[in-house]
C-alpha cells in the first residue's frame, strides 16, 4: 500500500496541532471520499454525550477505511464539524487515539447545526492506498 505525503513547508509556520498542512496523493493511488460521520452505532443508536459520539463517529470512519484496504495513515484530509466550541478540549484526546501517528490535513469547524440537532459531532475524509 502506498502513503501519502506530508507536505509543511519551512517557510510557513508549522502547525499548531497534530495535523500536516498539506498531503500528496502518491500516482496511481486509489482516493476514497468518506462521507459524514456521526456517533450512529451499528444497531442505529446514537451514543449518549460528546465523547461517545466523538468515539463512534471515528470508529465508523476507520470502519470505511478498512472496508477499503486502508487505514489511518492513508487519510489525506479531516474535516470535523462540532456545533459546540466547548468541545474542543475533549476532541484532541479522541482524535489522537484514533490517529496515533497520522498527521493528515485537517480542517475543524464550528458550526450552528448539523443535519439533526443531537448530533454534536460529524467527521468527513479523504484517503488514498
């Protein structure tokens, strides 16, 4: 399987997070576009709270990947939507165990609502292998 690329240029700032500012698709690599993902478990409940969602919505994500062939260290790009910045600090603890290592380019989003107003947490990506 082939690894993306990260890419931080020396004359911009480094990140400020564990991320990567940019991430090159090796040629020929396959791309996998990951839809939303939210703390729905399997048997269609949404996890009670925002850690319990946060965990299920990266337990579905890493779901998809390995349905591909992939893992977490072929993600390209994150993006995680919170309708609450209070959040945030209970985020980085959850992302990190489920990255471990992986720094793939990330976007995080504040916003007023998501398609239903339990869901406190979505998570999008884009991988490649």
């Amino acid at each position: 399987m082939t690894r993306p690329q990260a890419i931080n240029p020396t004359d911009i700032a480094p990140p400020i997070g564990a991320y990567s500012h940019g991430m090159l698709a090796p040629a020929g690599a396959r791309l996998l576009h990951i839809s939303g993902q939210i703390g729905l478990a399997q048997d269609g409940r949404l996890a009670e709270g925002f850690t319990a969602q946060a965990q299920e919505a990266w337990q579905n994500l890493v779901a998809v990947l390995v349905a591909a062939g992939m893992d977490v260290q072929c993600l390209l790009k994150v993006n995680t939507f919170l309708v609450d910045p209070g959040h945030i600090p209970a985020l980085g603890p959850v992302r990190s165990a489920f990255l471990g290592s992986a720094r793939p380019a990330s976007t995080l989003l504040v916003v007023p609502a998501l398609a239903r107003p339990e869901w406190l947490i979505e998570i999008e990506a884009v991988a490649c292998g």
